[in-house]
C-alpha cells in the first residue's frame, strides 16, 4: 500500500510504501471490540463501595425481645431489611481488568490501523515537529487540512513545543509509537502518522 506524505502545512513530500500487514488488514469489529473493553476495564477505578452489617453505626442491642411481640425475631438493627441497616453483598472496591494476550493486544492494533486506512482518514506527515510552541501555527494547519477531531503518532520521542501547542487544542492528541492504543485510534476522526512513527510502528508490531 503507497500513500502520499505531506508536511504541516500542506505541501507534498513524496510516497511512503506501508506494510499490508499493519494496514491492509480486513477491520473485524470483533477483534477491535475486545481490546477496547479489555482498555476500558484496566482503566476503570473500581472504587465503588457500599456498607455491609458488619461496618454501619448502629448499636448491637437486641432491639425488642425475642417472644411476645406478635412480630418476627430480630436481633440487631443493622441487618440489610431495615433502614439504613447494611447493604447485603454490596459493591466492594476492586480490579476490573482482564487477561488478553500480547498477541491479540498487537492484532487489535493492525485492525485499528487498517480501519483508518480502509476508511481513508490515515494521513502520513513528514514529522511533527514545530520551531516555536504556537498553537495559532498548529490551529491553522489543522483547520487548513480539513482535520477534525485528530490522533497524532510521532516516533519514540515527541516534540516538545508540538506537544505544548497541541495541549491548548481540544480536537489534537498526540502519542509516541509506545503510547499507541486502539482505543484512542478509533476515538478520533483522523489518524496522522509521522514517517518516523510509521517505523516504529512497523518495528513494534512485527
């Protein structure tokens, strides 16, 4: 697969041939669906709690004694039937990830990176790189292409002063190779890809 490289502002700077194996693919909604829920689950707090019988504030004493009253046993006030009594197996704080294998985790990444060059919104830049952090610079240049909402994947390393002027933009995100994800991938309209991303891409998934 060959697609056009451009720089920031537009202007060509020639072809880049892309590994049919990382974007060639055939996208299987199925493959994308497990990674993003295996994301979402590791990224979930789990911090939910409720009170049991055994942590709610309420005295122990047997609240009315045992015959007589015409009603039905109880001992403490703090059982889950009454009223502000404890919650019976309630939320409790915990892990919501899951087990997905290495190899599936870099499959969901070729299908993510196949979906945006099937659908046509992969763009390949020369680099990501800015000579002064000017977010006026960054705001036209992306409003020039035509990009939405974008993802940017730099290489290994990220520029600094693209990545302060991208801070101030709602609608620009930018990753190093190591920090791209599906989730993030499939969240934005455009997904932009320096030349030194797309090798190290190729390197980290081979």
């Amino acid at each position: 697969m060959k697609l056009d490289v451009i720089k920031l502002d537009g202007a060509a700077a020639g072809t880049l041939d892309l590994d049919e194996a990382l974007f060639g693919l055939e996208p299987r909604a199925d493959v994308l669906h497990r990674v993003v829920r295996w994301q979402r689950a590791r990224a979930q707090q789990g911090t939910h709690k409720t009170k049991g019988r055994s942590e709610v504030s309420y005295s122990t004493k047997k609240i009315y004694r045992q015959k007589g009253t015409g009603g039905a046993r109880h001992g403490s006030r703090k059982a889950p039937i009454f009223r502000k009594g404890g919650i019976y197996k309630g939320p409790t704080p915990r892990s919501h990830a899951h087990d997905l294998t290495k190899k599936f985790r870099a499959l969901g990444l070729k299908h993510a990176l196949s979906a945006k060059a099937t659908a046509g919104n992969l763009v390949i830049v020369e680099d990501a790189k800015l000579a002064e952090a000017k977010t006026a610079f960054l705001a036209k240049a992306v409003k020039e292409q035509g990009w939405k909402r974008v993802l940017v994947i730099d290489g290994t390393d990220v520029c600094e002063n693209f990545k302060a002027a991208a801070a101030n933009l709602s609608n620009v995100d930018i990753l190093p190779t190591m920090g791209a994800n599906v989730y993030d991938i499939l969240k934005r309209d455009t997904l932009v890809i320096t030349r030194a991303g797309i090798e190290a891409l190729e390197a980290r998934l081979k």
